[in-house]
C-alpha cells in the first residue's frame, strides 16, 4: 500500500524517526499496510463519516483510513515523537487529519469532530478497557458515534462477546450487549506486531443500537454487576445481600434464583434485577 498512497514503508517511517515502541505507553507497532487497510475496511463506509484514532503510533492504520475514503480523520497520540511521521501524512491528504498531541483520557474529542462520527483504534493495551468503557457509557443514549472498531488483545476481546456460562462473561460483556451488537471480526498473531506482544490481539466491531436491549437504569445495572462479579463464585443472594435486605425476593421477582451465580445469568434478567431494585 506505500505505493498507493506514495508514502515510505512504515519500518523505514520508524528508522528515519527513531520511533521505538514503548512498553510504558503500551505500544506494539503494525506495521503491515495490507492489514491496517483490512482493519479500516472492517469499521465500513467511511466517506461520509469523521473517524476518531487513539494511538496512532507511526501511522499505518491512519493511513489505512485515509486510502479507504475517510471523510476525516482525528488523531490522538501522546508519544510527541510520532508528530513528525503524522505530519508527514497529513501534508499528503490536505484538510483530512488532525493530530493532536494528547491523552486520550484528558480530552474531549468531539470538539474536533463533525457527525457521524466512527472511532477506529489499534488502542494502547493500558488503556483499551477504560477507554471502551467511557465510550459505552456516555449520559445520554444513543452516543454520538455509530460504531467502534477496536483492537484489543483478544482475552479482552473474548470477554466483550462472552455469553452466560462461560469463563469470560462479566460486566464488560453485559455493558457493550446491553448497548450495541458486539462481534469479532479478526484476529492477529503476535508476530504481526513490532515488537511482537506475548499475545494474540483481535479486533471487535460494536454498532450502537439506537436504545438498550432491555430497559434499565445505566447506573444502576452497572452498580448490579459489579458487586455481583467481585464475588462470582458466590451465590447471589450473598453476594448482593448488601445492596437490599429483601435481595431474595427481588431476584426471583427477576426470574432469577438466588442460588445462581452472576456468571449464569443473562443480560435480560441482569436488566429485570436493575429495574425491580430501582422500585424497591
């Protein structure tokens, strides 16, 4: 693809810029442009949508982006020395990135972004839960993206399309299924990376539903699962009994039987709970 849009391989990008990767920022570098092109084709149609990027690094899934047609393309990085590489790409496609030099945790991207709005990521491994986690839980639904197309190590990328029964469902798998259709759609090797991570990584696609599945209070159902899977072997009659002193029966007004454990039950019946400790 460096012959596409006429840019310089990315392993010679990093060489000119001295940009090893850092294991303090959680950095691991792809730099294969038929697989960023791949990735940014999973997120769709982007000509007519501005795309959020967390972490660009050297650049390879921006350009990615770019050479498919995104309308625009934001970029945040903290590693100031990746500005002089993104520079280098947004000089070649005038008017379609902006790259700002910050934490994705500490600023508010939105005022830099025209809806519709798709966030596609290769994120940081420190920060790819918390950030997915602020993005399914904004204060008010529907959010103001269309979708997310996320790159994860793929344990985390289990645990986000986990089902009931299973070792990986949790709260991660209940708050993006609450809220969005969730799937994986790839998944790379180590050695797809520089330098190559000791993981397998996989890349989730969620789409925003226009309402929940089932009707809830966000707060609530989140307060719900938290304190149900700190203790996930236990019953949850025990395990919840802190929350209210009749627990038992505002389980089994849920069709739940307080003998069940929190990886048993589904999101429809986590959602039911929600609501009957609400009017309790």
């Amino acid at each position: 693809m460096s012959a596409i849009d006429g840019l310089p391989p990315l392993r010679e990008v990093i060489a000119t810029h001295g940009l090893v990767a850092k294991k303090s920022l959680g950095q691991n570098f792809l730099l294969d442009l038929n697989l960023t092109a791949k990735i940014a084709r999973k997120a769709g149609d982007l000509t007519k949508c501005d795309v959020l990027e967390v972490g660009p690094g050297p650049g390879g899934l921006t350009r990615g982006l770019l050479a498919e047609g995104a309308r625009r393309v934001l970029a945040v990085e903290k590693d100031a020395r990746a500005m002089a590489p993104l520079a280098e790409i947004a000089a070649h496609y005038p008017g379609r990135l902006e790259v700002v030099n910050a934490d994705a945790l500490e600023i508010d991207p939105l005022e830099h972004l025209t809806p519709p709005i798709r966030i596609v990521a290769n994120l940081p491994y420190n920060v790819g839960t918390e950030l997915l986690t602020r993005w399914l839980t904004p204060p008010s639904w529907p959010p103001v993206w269309e979708s997310l197309t996320l790159m994860f190590q793929k344990e985390v990328a289990q645990r986000i399309v986990a089902q009931p029964g299973s070792k990986t469902y949790g709260r991660l798998a209940i708050l993006a299924q609450w809220r969005c259709d969730a799937r994986i759609v790839m998944e790379l090797p180590p050695e797809a990376f520089t330098p190559p991570p000791k993981i397998h990584s996989a890349v989730v696609h969620l789409t925003a539903l226009p309402e929940p599945r089932f009707p809830a209070n966000a707060a609530t159902l989140q307060k719900l699962t938290a304190t149900a899977f700190q203790q996930r072997r236990k019953m949850l009659r025990a395990s919840l009994k802190g929350l209210h002193p009749r627990i038992e029966d505002l389980l089994e007004s849920a069709g739940i039987k307080p003998t069940s454990r929190a990886e048993e039950i589904g999101l429809e019946h986590w959602c039911a709970l929600a609501r009957a400790l609400d009017a309790a």
